[in-house]
C-alpha cells in the first residue's frame, strides 16, 4: 500500500509542479500521519461508544464500533514480560518484546508451572524434550508454552507424547531453547494499582494482593508484581496495543532520474493500517508536504479532502 500512496501523493503534486518529495521526506510523513491517524481510532472509538449509549448508533452493516474494533485489534499483542530482577518485569519495547507498548489492556499471571526445560531438537510446530514428562505432568490441551530465550508463546494443541508437545505457534526453531509449560486454567488477570492504592492495600491482610487475586504497579519502563512469588520469566504475558511499525518506503536504484520501488529490502515496512485508511494516508502526507514546500493550495487540498471522508460523529461539538 505505501508504493501506491506514494505514487497518488506525487501525482498530485507533480499535477501544477508544486514540487517533489525526497523518499526520506516521504518516509517521514508517512510516520507521522499513519501515527495520527492510529491515535484518532481510538478518540473515534469513544465517539462511536457515546453515541451508542445516546441510541445513536446503528447495528449490522451500520454498526461502526464493529468497524473500529476489527481496525484496532490488528495492533493487539499478547507477549510475555522479561524479568528484570525478583518480581519486577520489564513493560513492552523494541528491545524486550520486538515492538513498543500504546497501552496496555491487561496483565495475565500464571501461578502453576507445569514443566521447564530446554528443547533437544527442532520440529515444525513441536516442543521436543527427550528428558521432558510431559503427560506425567498432568499437561493438557489449551496449556501455554514460553520459549524463555525468544520470549514467545504458543498453546497446546495435543500432547503427543511424554516428551514431544504439538503447538499451534512455531515458536522453536534453534536448539537449545529454554522453555516453559503453564497451566491455563490456573491463569489470573492482574489488577493494575497506582502507587498510592498499593501501599494502602499492602498493609492489610484482608487486602493485601496474593497468588489467586496478583496486582502489579507501573514505574517507567518496569512492572512489579504483588505477590513475589510471580519472579519467574514467561510467567507475567502482557496482553496491549501496540504502536505500529514505522512504514519505509525503499528503492535500490535511479531510473530516468527517479528511484525505483523494491520492497526486497530488508528495511521495507509498508502501513499497517487497514486498506480503508489508504486515502486518508495520502491526504494526510499531502497536508505535511505542503507545509514543507509552503505551498498552502495544497495543505487546503489535504485538509478539505480528509474533511469529506470523515463520518459525521467525527465533527460533531
């Protein structure tokens, strides 16, 4: 999608040479408006929740919230948290988790570790473990595994043997890998304290946060999590929005001056967003690129046509 935006950006401007967008320009705008307009699905989602509470809204094929929610949940993770030290865990970022955190939805703990180990081969869509016992451990299907050396988890899907596990994710691939097995139906939604509730709750036993009923508290770019007993890796899986990818338009070489598109390159990233928001992109890139070569005629361009598209619930004061 973004080589099609691009094209339809430089067409217009190309159309009464207002000017020409360098690709690290391009790329720039389009951070900032796929950015803005991921922002504004969430305001438009609250718009859209108000006015269904006003019986404003409509159901079915007019049932805009539906719209929204699949739009958003493209940017759901469920990843688990790397341990930092005892019961504090490190928040989702580029650096621990592959990605950074929008907001976070919400925090599940696993009390009951089932089995660990390390894998002693590599099998499409398996956990392999010669010296694993993983019917003996009571393992069944639905149960989470955490590969803890690339922090990433899979479910299980049957329970082949003692010592192989068939997953619904291909979370192993090199060897050794460590791993975890955590019983599902022992997992339990954290309640997310400020800090000033933590304390007030800590000092009561009626109160005080434990295995079945965990909390956790924010400070910077750590989580820590009440009871203590939860300091293992793998067992806190955050579940949040993420922000998306930065979108990277590439080229290798010049053709007649121009350079060529090639999504070959490992640095490409196209929008994550949906092909909905293909004309709002560049409408939006438009406004960005007008202010850059001052030409207000196509600022007003990029504003008026996002204007037309935007529903009405939108606008409104």
């Amino acid at each position: 999608m973004i080589n099609e935006v691009r094209n339809t950006v430089l067409s217009i401007l190309n159309k009464n040479n207002y000017g020409y967008i360098s690709p690290s320009d391009f790329n720039l705008f389009a951070s900032q408006a796929q950015m803005e307009l991921y922002e504004e699905m969430f305001s438009s989602y609250n718009k859209i929740i108000t006015m269904e509470n006003r019986r404003e809204s409509g159901t079915d094929y007019a049932d805009m919230k539906r719209t929204y929610e699949e739009a958003m949940e493209l940017f759901i993770s469920n990843n688990p948290l790397q341990n930092f030290a005892g019961s504090v865990f490190l928040l989702p970022s580029s650096a621990t988790t592959g990605d950074e955190y929008y907001m976070m939805t919400k925090v599940i703990c696993y009390p009951t570790v089932l089995d660990s180990g390390a894998n002693t081969s590599v099998v499409s869509f398996q956990l392999v473990d010669s010296a694993a016992t993983f019917t003996t451990a009571g393992i069944i299907p639905g149960d989470v595994v955490v590969n803890t050396t690339t922090n990433t988890i899979a479910n299980v899907v049957l329970v082949s043997s003692n010592t192989v596990l068939l997953l619904d994710n291909n979370i192993f691939t090199t060897t050794p890998a460590n791993f975890l097995v955590l019983k599902a139906s022992a997992a339990t939604e954290a309640e997310k304290l400020t800090q000033s509730k933590s304390t007030l709750l800590n000092t009561s036993m009626l109160t005080a946060p434990s295995t079945l009923f965990p909390a956790y508290t924010q400070q910077g770019t750590v989580m820590t999590i009440t009871p203590v007993s939860y300091k293992v890796p793998g067992q806190v899986i955050a579940n949040y929005f993420r922000y998306p990818f930065v979108p990277k338009w590439t080229y290798i070489n010049l053709a007649g001056g121009e350079p060529v598109f090639d999504q070959t390159q490992p640095d490409y990233q196209d929008f994550e967003l949906s092909p909905d928001y293909e004309y709002k992109l560049a409408t939006k890139i438009l406004e960005y690129a007008g202010m850059s070569i001052r030409e207000t005629e196509v600022v007003q361009f990029g504003m008026t046509q996002q204007s037309h598209q935007e529903p009405s619930f939108s606008i409104q004061k």
